[in-house]
C-alpha cells in the first residue's frame, strides 16, 4: 500500500509544473485528486489522463488570491468526494527581477498577494474542512527563498518568508485538533518553467550534490509530509535544496 491510498488530496496550481507532476504522480499512487488552477482548461488533459490510468481525479477553476474562490474551490472538493483529507498548496509565481528600489509596487502587490494571501486563504479554508474529519495534512511549497535573500526578487522573497511563518503558526493552533501543517522548500526544480530560460542552473546556483532537483524528488517528500508516516511531524520547514542553504560554499 502506498503513502497516500485512499488519500483525498487538493492540489493548487496543478495545470502545470510541479503541480502537474504531483497529481500525476499521488494519482498513481492511489489518491483521488481535486486539481486546482485559475484557468479551468489547463486542467482538461491531466483530469483525463489520471482517468485513464484508472484514477479518479476532479478539475476546480480558482484564483487563488480571491477569497470567495478558494472557499467555493475547497467547498466543490468536499461536496465531491464527502471530505478533505490533504492539501499540497502549490500556486504561487515569480515577479520581474529588479532590485528593491527599482521594483514595481504593483507588482509587490500581485506577488504578496498570490504568494503570501492566497496560500493563507488556502490554509484559512482547508482547516475549516479538516476540522470537520478530526485530522488532516497540509503541505505549503515556500521555496529557498523563504531562508535566503534573494537579490532582484525581494517581493518573491518576502511572500516566501511570510509562508514559513504562516505554516508554523497555524501548526501551532490546530495540532491537538488532529492537523499537521508543514512547508517544503524546493531549490531550482527541472521543469519546463526553469528549462525555457536556457540556463546553466548547476553552474549558477551550484549545490553540494551537484544537480538541479527532479518533480519527483519534490512530490515524494511531500508525499510523505502528507502522510500518516508523518504524523508526529508538524510546523517543519523542510530544505528541498541539495544541501545549498546547509554550505557556506560548495566543494
């Protein structure tokens, strides 16, 4: 029996990236998915190939950065399967680089809100939900940048930051009540996201292990962080990174 067999697991952001892989992946691995994104179409081909793998899976369109969304979005998954078990809270995005006084504003604006206030609506409604079961798990993908400072990107950095806090104080609140609330903190990820900026990754941000990290490497220490394995683990930041924010410099 796999980590998450019978698992009822919501995925934010799952029409592309990392989401994508994810869903694809916990589906094979025997949950039943709700796979969320703002745009309802991106969402068609991943809901039919899960299907035809023989797994059952749900699309939910929502813009994660409007409350009434998310609340209707966590609503359609538990009239559809009669409860929410776990939540991987992927959405997010990376502004334009510049530096701090030469930054949009606005775009502060849209990337704390998507970042930072639509992971916090997303928390907000999924422990409403789990509260109803008496348990449940909750994952947040912050990111590198939610321990380091990331020149050209202080609005990506913040947001980041403010999702390790959001994860460990909500732990805090809700773990007598069952619901476990922990962050993962990928590195650079092999993705097509990264791949259409044609860079050197390795070279540019080097890590001890040497190499840019794999979706399933992402998705499988999630996958346990879901899990029942997991449940005396809640309120950890866990490093996805390849060791780069343990090493001063890398030999």
């Amino acid at each position: 029996m796999s980590l998450l067999e019978g698992k009822i697991i919501l995925i934010t952001g799952a029409g592309a990236g990392l989401g994508r892989f994810t869903a694809l992946l916990y589906a094979r691995q025997g949950a039943k998915i709700a796979a969320a994104a703002r745009t309802l179409s991106t969402l068609d081909s991943l809901v039919r190939e899960i299907e035809e793998a023989g797994g059952e899976a749900i699309a939910v369109q929502a813009d994660i950065t409007v409350e009434e969304q998310v609340e209707q979005m966590v609503k359609t998954v538990v009239d559809h399967f009669g409860r929410l078990d776990c939540a991987l809270n992927n959405a997010g995005g990376i502004p334009s680089e510049a530096f701090t006084a030469d930054s949009s504003t606005d775009e502060w604006h849209q990337n704390i809100a998507l970042n930072l206030t639509g992971t916090y609506f997303c928390v907000k409604h999924e422990i409403r939900a789990m509260l109803q079961n008496g348990k449940g798990a909750i994952v947040n993908v912050a990111s590198g940048a939610a321990h380091l400072g990331v020149p050209g990107l202080p609005a990506y950095s913040a947001s980041k930051h403010g999702v390790i806090g959001l994860t460990r104080a909500a732990a805090a609140e809700y773990a007598k009540q069952g619901i476990r609330i922990n962050a993962v903190n990928p590195g650079i990820i092999n993705t097509a996201a990264y791949a259409q900026h044609d860079l050197d990754y390795n070279a540019l941000i080097p890590t001890p292990v040497g190499r840019i990290a794999e979706p399933e490497e992402i998705a499988n220490a999630a996958a346990w962080l879901l899990s029942d394995q997991a449940s005396y683990v809640t309120g950890h930041s866990l490093e996805l990174d390849g060791g780069r924010t343990t090493a001063a410099f890398v030999v």
